[in-house]
C-alpha cells in the first residue's frame, strides 16, 4: 500500500515537472499563442480544420494514423491570402524575403527574378521543414506526457475502484461483527441469568434441606445418647441403670437420668420430635410389659416387693417441682430394659435412614448443580472468546476502513489533480500544435504558392511537397520502469522507435520530406504491483461454534 501511495506521488511529481518545463519552454517564444486564439487571425472555417487536425494528432487511437501532408494540403487550400501574409510577417526572414512576400499581399507580383523566387522558394520551404520538425517534436513529447498521464490515471482509477471494494467488504464485516457481538452479549447475559436462578434455587433448596437435616441429625442424637444409657448389660431394669421413666403433668412419658450431668446433656439435646417419639415408644414399652405380666403362669410370679410411691422430681419441663404441686411423676414398675433398648435401636434406626437419606439427596443435589453451574460457566467462557474474536475483528476492520477511507480520500485527489493536470497540459499542446500547423506550415505554403504562382521554374501547380505516412509504432524497450525520478520528467522508462516512410516524394522545388525515424519516450511510469499471497496457513480457531463464523487461512504477502 505504501509503495503504491509512493508510485502514485512520483508520477505526480513527474508530471507536473513536465507541465512546468514543457509549457514554459514555448510560453518564453510564443506567449501570445497561449493569449490569442487562432479563430482571430484566421478564418473560422481555417481554424475549425486544424483544431481538428491537433486533436486527431493527440488523439491515442487515430494519433499515429493521421497524415499530416495531407491535412496540411487541405488547410492550405482554404486559406486566404491576407491572413497567410499577416501569419508570415511574424515570422523571421531575410529582408529581400520580406519584402516579397509583403507585395505578395498587395498583388505587386512583378519585377522578381527568378533567382530571387528560388531564394524564396527555399527560404520558405525551409521554415516549413523546421516547422515540421518541430512539430513532431511536440506531438512526440504531448503524447509521451499523454501516455504517462493516462497510465497513472488508470493505475489511480484501479486503486479507487480496489478500495471501494475492500472498504465494502470491510464495512460487511463490521456489521456482522457489531451483530456478532450484540449476539453474544444477549446469549451471555440470558445464560448469566440462568446460572443466577439455577443458584438461587439451590442455595434456597440447600438452606431447606441443611435445616431439615439440623433437626434430623439431633433426633438421631437424642436416640445415640439414650441407646448408650439403656444398654443395660449388668441390669434388667432402667431403675438399676440409673435411669427412671417418668410422666409429666402434660402427661408425656420420658427418661429421667439420675446423674445430673447426663440429664443435663439429655435435656438440651431433646426435639419437640424426639419427645413425642421417646414419648410413643415409652408407652408401647409399658403396655407391652403389662401384657407379659398378665400372660405369664402363677408359679413364674415375681415375688419382689412393690416399690414404695414415687416422690415428685424435679427438672422435668423447666420447672422445680415440689410441694403439692410435683412436675413429673415416675411410675412405680419400669420397663424392660432390653425391651426399652430393642424399641429405641429400631427408631435410631430409622432417624439414621432419614438422615443418610437427606445426606445423599444433598450430596446429589450439590453433585448436579456444580455439574449445571460449570457447564453453564464453560458456555459463559466460550461465549466470551466469541466475543473478543467478533471485538477483535470488529477492532481491525475499522482500523483498516479508517486506513482505506483516508488512501480512498488520497486516490481521489490524486485523479483530480491527475485530471487537471491532462486537461490544462493537452489544451496547451493542441493550442501550439495549432499555431505551428497554421503559422508556421499552413500561412508559409500559402505565401509560398502565391510567391510562386507565376515562376517559370517552379510554378505552384507543379510543386511536389514531400507527404508522409502515418507513423508506425514499434514495441517499448519497457513495459514500465520502478527508477523513474520525478525530477527529471521525460528522462525514465524506455524508447519506442517510430517509423515512417514517404508516400509523395518531394521534387526539386517542394518541401523536403523529414526524417523517417524517430525515437519516443515510453513506458514513463512506475510498474504495477500485483498483490502476492502466502501458502495457505492452517485453520484457525472458528468465531463461533455453530451457526456460522469466521476463520481466518492466509495473508496477502505483498
């Protein structure tokens, strides 16, 4: 791009130099020719056909084909004499020459001799020859211009038309990628708030089950604390164990420990649950025991005395019992030791069931949220590398579209001022190739074959001027040259020979016939650069994993 940018800028340069050597050469001889226009020295009809004939001289495509003798003829035939002579007398001559020609004007055509007609003769033919060199020289040198110009105006239009192209698909780009990113922000906060709620409703589920599991597990204590105590291995009876089944006044059954501390312990462990299930199994013990008495045979009847009334306790439900108003009362027959113990193992039993049970839909439920929250995160992160490839895209898209934008800006300026500098250049080589054609070749024929008109040597009818062929262009030594120096305009690229041949010889009397080679500056103008791509790379990591992306696979080179 910056080597381009660079080509661009020194065919400016070259060419504008070119402009400003050229045009000032001829303006420092024939300013008036910039100032006048030709329609005011000659006929309208005159000036008409040689603007035609340096138009179709620059012209790129009849250019080489057009033949100036011939042009040269028919706008000598529509000359008149009057403007001819004024064209002429601009011109310098020789005095005698002068002279003749100025009587030429007024129709004073005797008293010359022959000799000073061939003096005439030649020193007009000779203007005309020079002229003609001359204007070979400026329709070589307009058309090298031409062509460099022309080539660097194409070369600037490709340019342009190349970065309406990229900027267009830059632009596409930058849309997806603003339609890519506003995608993944949607997805990443639709799956935050999932993640969000999927959270919510386990903590809130968790906090449910931890309180539930609270409560069970004491339960599951309160019965491990009293299996320990009802063991009973020396004893048969709670009472030999240090322990006694008591009522209270609300009429609920439970365990009275005889040790303080145990009963200390056993008080603050016991649930509102735990007291109605000791209470249930304390009753079902009693009348289980009951049964047995009444079931068992006379001869098997203990014959153990009856224990004395109970005396009130104290610390059952809070209060300090005694005096007629007693807290618990304790009965005089207690269970079964090992009854009592086989009834307090099965509901251990089923409070460690429940516990177990919560522990593992706990451990199954935490198990499979995790397993929600990093799938659902992994998507998050996904997402979000998404999203940095879609930013980073984004990102390097309007970096190259501000690039493009402000080459683009360039590119223009530059075909304008490419433009200009054709437009201003070309008029200036039309105007002059006029004036030579008029002034120089057309005014001097026309005095020459008026001069002429009655000599016995030479007369005008018979005068064979020399008339060429179109020019034929042969092949440039170079398509284009990388060394041209915008400081020397006109001094770069190759030579084309051109070449021509004469179609009607000159006589001794008619102008001679110019050279029928010529060398041509071409090729002024620095080579094109063809854009060159690397190997394609291996694949890179797609933009999105499903539904269409993008993945980058080479880079230009050059």
């Amino acid at each position: 791009m910056v080597r381009l940018n660079a080509i661009i800028g020194i065919a400016f340069s070259a060419c504008q130099a070119a402009v400003v050597r050229d045009v000032g050469s001829h303006d420092d001889i024939d300013r008036h020719q910039m100032d006048v226009n030709l329609s005011s020295v000659v006929s309208a009809k005159v000036s008409a056909t040689l603007e035609l004939l340096s138009d179709a001289l620059l012209d790129p495509e009849l250019g080489d084909k057009t033949n100036v003798g011939e042009a040269l003829k028919a706008a000598s035939g529509q000359m008149d004499m009057e403007s001819a002579t004024k064209l002429v007398e601009k011109k310098q001559l020789t005095p005698d020459v002068s002279n003749l020609v100025a009587k030429v004007n007024t129709g004073s055509f005797g008293g010359f001799s022959e000799e000073s007609l061939a003096k005439a003769r030649r020193a007009l033919n000779e203007l005309v020859e020079k002229a003609w060199i001359e204007l070979d020289d400026k329709i070589f040198k307009c058309k090298g211009f031409q062509e460099m110009n022309r080539e660097n105006f194409a070369q600037t239009t490709r340019d342009i038309m190349r970065l309406i192209e990229q900027i267009n698909d830059l632009e596409r780009i930058e849309a997806e990628s603003i339609e890519g990113i506003a995608g993944k922000e949607t997805e990443i906060t639709d799956t935050e708030a999932i993640l969000a709620k999927e959270t919510k409703l386990y903590n809130i589920e968790f906090a449910e089950n931890k309180a539930e599991l609270t409560i069970r597990q004491n339960d599951l204590d309160v019965f491990q604390f009293i299996l320990v105590f009802t063991k009973c291995p020396d004893a048969t009876s709670l009472a030999q164990a240090h322990m006694k089944v008591c009522e209270t006044r609300s009429g609920h059954k439970t365990i009275f420990f005889t040790d303080k501390a145990a009963a200390a312990k056993y008080n603050q462990m016991l649930t509102p649950t735990a007291k109605k299930t000791i209470d249930n199994i304390l009753r079902a013990v009693e009348h289980d025991t009951h049964a047995s008495f009444l079931q068992q045979p006379a001869g098997n009847v203990s014959t153990t005395p009856q224990p004395k009334p109970a005396a009130p306790v104290k610390g059952a439900e809070g209060k300090e019992c005694g005096g007629l108003d007693p807290c618990m009362t304790c009965g005089p027959d207690p269970p079964d030791c090992a009854l009592l113990h086989d009834k307090l193992s099965l509901m251990w039993g089923e409070f460690k069931d429940k516990v177990d049970e919560l522990t593992m839909e706990m451990m199954k439920n935490q198990v499979e949220f995790e397993e929600l929250k990093e799938n659902l995160n992994t998507q998050i992160r996904m997402l979000v590398k998404s999203k940095a490839r879609f930013q980073q895209l984004l990102a390097e898209a309007r970096a190259n579209l501000a690039a493009d934008r402000t080459e683009l800006k360039e590119k223009y300026r530059q075909k304008a001022k490419l433009n200009k500098q054709y437009y201003d250049y070309m008029k200036l080589c039309k105007k002059r190739i006029s004036w030579i054609l008029a002034q120089d070749m057309c005014a001097i024929k026309t005095v020459r074959n008026a001069v002429l008109e009655n000599s016995t040597e030479c007369p005008s009818a018979k005068i064979a001027d020399c008339v060429m062929d179109s020019w034929v262009p042969q092949q440039c030594t170079v398509s284009c040259d990388d060394t041209c120096d915008p400081s020397q305009p006109f001094k770069c690229g190759g030579w084309q020979l051109m070449t021509r041949r004469p179609v009607t010889p000159n006589d001794d009397c008619g102008i001679k016939c110019p050279l029928t080679e010529k060398y041509k500056r071409c090729g002024q103008y620095l080579c094109p650069i063809d854009c060159h791509m690397s190997q394609w790379s291996g694949w890179s990591k797609c933009t999105a994993e499903c539904e269409g992306g993008f993945s980058h696979t080479r880079v230009p080179s050059a």
